[in-house]
C-alpha cells in the first residue's frame, strides 16, 4: 500500500498533530545538519520530504523534492517557484554523484523495492554524501495506528534500517529516534510534545518513540594494493636497437674473370 499525496499533504500542513510531527522531525534534521552549513551543496529529498526541506531553500544551491508516482506529486514550495519533481522510485532524474544532502521521509516503508531505492540512493549521492532516513519505529505506537501516515507499510527496528542500508553500501554515522508523544490529537499531548522530545531519550526505556531515524554516509575507499608500474620504453631507447645499415661489400674478381660466391649475398650483409 502507497501513501496518497492528497493524505499527506492533509495530515503535514492541516492536521495540528501533524505540523507538531513536522516541527518535531525538522528541528531534529536541522540539528544535525544546519542549514548554514548547506552552503553551495544540492539538498533533495525522497517521498515526502518536503515539509523538512524548507529551511535549505536559501542556503543550498540546488533543493529538490522527488515524489514517487505511486504516491503523487503536488507543488511545492507554496508561492514559490516549484521544486518539486514527480518520478520513478528506481530512476530518479538526477545526475549520478550530483547530491549532497538526501533526506528520506515516507519513501522507504511503503517502496515496492526498498533495496532498488537505497541503491538509488547511492547512485546520485556524491562521494562524502549524507543519508538521512526517517522510517516508522517498529516498536512504537505510531505504526500501530493508520490514522497517521506511518502506519501504512512496513515498520522497522534500527538495527533492521541500519542492516538494509549497510548492504547498499552505507557506513552507520549516527542513530536515533524521534516523536515521543501518542499518535493523539488531544490538546495535552500536542502542547507537551517539545518537552517529551527534550527528555525522550534519556527515558527511552520507558516511552517508545514513534520514529526511527538514522543518518548514514557514502564513503567511496581509495584503490589500495602495490603500485603497478607500466614501463613506457624511450622511442631512442627502440630505435637504439635497430642495427645500423652496413655498406655492401662487393666480392673481389675471380682469376678466371668471373665473380667469386656466385649466387651468394655479399658477406657481412
């Protein structure tokens, strides 16, 4: 089952439980990525990422937000010229090793081939990119309720997030969860939310958090091995093998008037 652009852009930009969740994941992104360090770098995002992309639309060069087609695509920044693209979720119109900054949020969970998408993934991200993918937590409340979007599709715990993208080629730089608070709409939850943020992790054995998230790299290793040597001979040092030409050497007259070694080449030729 896919996510439906129309749910999602219903439960991020009116539902209130849904802004809190959307605050709740970017302050947790820009903290680990600021936006002032995104300089110059192409930032783009996969599913629907959009509503945490906003703060890199003045400092990155690029910002680009890739909705698969099974889910939709709607325009994106509100007022603004569009950035976002509609696309295939194993061919994205990107340029391989093109990418800095990826964030993936709802693009995972419901793929028809996650391990195609991570392999895409790997494939735009340049040498030294980062990965940023937020997946519903398998243990928590929030994929147990389809009244959210993260209740759609398939659930994970770290270390199965951490393992699928490790045989894409990714290296684990840091792991973590997010929205501590019930999938409720009641007003004491979503006032209270910043501070079951704050104190989450240090309580993580008591309260389950709704979101998995986890941030790795593409790290590129270096040829190693013995140098091999290719030898790329002088032209002095190949002409320098070619015997010089020797003068021909005619045969002194026979005594009887005739030519000695009759039918022979001239010695020394």
């Amino acid at each position: 089952m896919h996510h439906d652009v129309l749910d999602l852009r219903s439960f991020y930009y009116q539902r209130a439980l849904g802004r809190v969740v959307q605050r709740i994941l970017r302050d947790r992104l820009t903290a680990m990525w600021p936006p002032e360090r995104t300089s110059g770098m192409t930032v783009a995002g996969y599913g629907f990422a959009a509503p945490l992309l906003r703060p890199y639309l003045a400092r990155g060069r690029h910002v680009i937000a890739l909705m698969p087609a099974q889910q939709g695509v709607m325009p994106w920044p509100a007022g603004a010229p569009n950035h976002s693209v509609l696309c295939e979720e194993t061919a994205w119109p990107l340029e391989t090793g093109s990418v800095d900054r990826l964030i993936v949020l709802h693009g995972l969970e419901t793929a028809d081939h996650a391990d195609a998408v991570l392999s895409e993934c790997w494939r735009v991200l340049g040498p030294g990119g980062r990965l940023m993918v937020m997946v519903p937590n398998r243990a928590g409340l929030w994929a147990q309720s389809e009244a959210t979007p993260f209740g759609i599709g398939r659930s994970y715990t770290r270390g199965q997030l951490e393992a699928q993208a490790r045989a894409a080629g990714f290296v684990t730089e840091a792991t973590g969860a997010a929205v501590y608070i019930p999938p409720s709409d009641r007003r004491f939850w979503l006032k209270s939310a910043q501070m079951w943020e704050r104190t989450g992790s240090r309580i993580a054995s008591v309260l389950i958090a709704g979101v998995v998230i986890a941030e790795f790299a593409k790290q590129v290793p270096a040829m190693i091995g013995p140098a091999q040597k290719i030898l790329v001979p002088s032209p002095l040092e190949v002409l320098g093998g070619i015997r010089k030409p020797r003068p021909l050497v005619r045969p002194a007259p026979h005594p009887s008037g005739g030519q000695g070694r009759s039918g022979m080449d001239p010695p020394g030729r």
